[in-house]
C-alpha cells in the first residue's frame, strides 16, 4: 500500500530536497508553502511529467493562523504515514512576516514550535491507531546549544521543538508513533543565507566557511536523507531521539562567528 507523507516548507531548502527523495522512493507527498508557490509549480514539474500528479500535491498552510490549519487538515485526502515538521522562520526571513520586533518573536515561537505541535495534535489520532513518524526539524542553535549573536526568540523556539519532541516520545511509549527531532547546523539554504552568508563579502564568506567543522556548509540533501532514514522501520530503535546533524557544530558553536 502506498504510504502518504506531509512535508511542511517543502519548497526550498531541506524540505524541497525531502519532497524529492520521498517522492523518487515512491510516496504519495503532500507539501506545503507559505509563499514559494512558483517555487512549489517548477518542482513538481521538476520530479512529474504528470498535468495533475495525484502523488505529488502542494498546499499553501500559513504556519501562524489557525484558520490556514484547517484547512491544511481538510485538504489532506489521505492518512498521513509521516509527517515532517520542517516550515519555520528565522531570525532574518521572520522580518519577511512582520518589522515590529516583538511580534517578531511572537510569530518565531508561533511558527517554529507552537504550529507543529498543533499540526502533530491534528494528525496523532490518526497515527495511534496505524503506526506513523514524525520527524521535527530542529536547530542546532537551541536543540543542541546557544548561539550568542542569534536571535533569542529563535533559539527558544527551536528549544521547545526538542523538548516536545522528547515529550511526545515519553506519552506515546506505548504507541506505534516514533518521534524525532533532527538539529542541523550551518545549511546551504536560503534562511541560513538570509541571517548570515548575504550580508558577507566572498572573502569573508569564506572566511566563516573555513573556520566551520570539516571546512564547509552542509548541502540540505544530507540531512533530508535522515530525515527519509527516519521514516523507515529500522530508525524505530532511535525514537525520541534529539539528533545533533552539525557536522560537529554543536560540540563547538564558537566557530560560527561571522
């Protein structure tokens, strides 16, 4: 039987790289956007051939309104095997919701924590009664350690991501739901680019590459391949794990200073 997974932020960054690998093994995928929805129409041409794939399916879901919640919710015609929790703002692409900066945090912790656990809420009946993964999409600033010149908003948000996760895990040890919060590091993406890399020089930008673990950034490929080990059978021992994918970072954040 076909599996159904929903990937949320799945139209750049580590979310369009997880549509695809999912997508290619044979999944049914729905993902969603806030407002890549050319980006979201070039990959589903990108990976179908198809005028109306039934596989591959994108949804637009503002992550901070529970209007867009329901939405989302109704829109899904299939139970959901796996569900990746991936959509989230920065301490720079946040400035893209809102310029007053208390709402700013406001709409970090909305979007980053509080609207997945929302989505998990809706979704976890369901999966109690089939079996299902949910993968959350963490940070290494907050899920694993503190970075100083970083948004404190945006560390706490990606703080409580781990902490439900770990939370989840212990109230469905009895149940077939494995839980896990993946905590990348510096990756290639257009968030990371947006808080950091854009506002460097190429000589400073690399400059702060060279002084990272292993001397480079992480492609967002490498960690939607765990996010995809994640899902499959054999990861079930790993549930409620909290996993630091840095490269090496979380053992010495002092290194990413720009």
């Amino acid at each position: 039987m076909m599996k159904t997974v929903l990937i949320t932020g799945g139209s750049s960054g580590i979310g369009y790289e997880a549509v695809k690998l999912f997508y290619n093994d044979g999944f049914r995928v729905y993902f969603t956007y806030r407002s890549g929805k050319g980006k979201s129409e070039a990959l589903i041409k990108e990976l179908s051939d198809k005028e109306a794939d039934e596989r591959l399916i994108a949804l637009r879901w503002d992550a901070g309104d529970r209007k867009s919640l329901d939405e989302l919710v109704s829109a899904i015609r299939h139970p959901v095997d796996v569900l990746t929790n991936n959509a989230g703002v920065g301490s720079a692409t946040v400035k893209y919701v809102t310029d007053d900066e208390y709402e700013q945090d406001h709409q970090m912790m909305l979007i980053n924590s509080v609207a997945p656990l929302w989505l998990i809420k809706k979704l976890l009946p369901g999966m109690k009664e089939r079996g299902g993964k949910i993968v959350n999409v963490s940070s290494v600033g907050g899920g694993i350690t503190q970075f100083p010149n970083f948004t404190t908003a945006d560390g706490m948000s990606k703080a409580a991501l781990a902490f439900m996760t770990r939370q989840l895990a212990a109230e469905l040890a009895h149940d077939p739901v494995d839980v896990f919060a993946i905590c990348p590091g510096a990756v290639e993406t257009p968030m990371f680019g947006a808080s950091t890399l854009n506002h460097l020089s190429e000589d400073d930008r690399n400059k702060l590459i060279a002084k990272l673990p292993a001397n480079r950034l992480i492609d967002p490929l490498e960690v939607a391949r765990i996010i995809r080990y994640l899902s499959k059978p054999e990861a079930t021992i790993m549930r409620g794990a909290v996993i630091d994918a840095s490269l090496g970072l979380g053992s010495n954040p002092g290194l990413l200073q720009a």
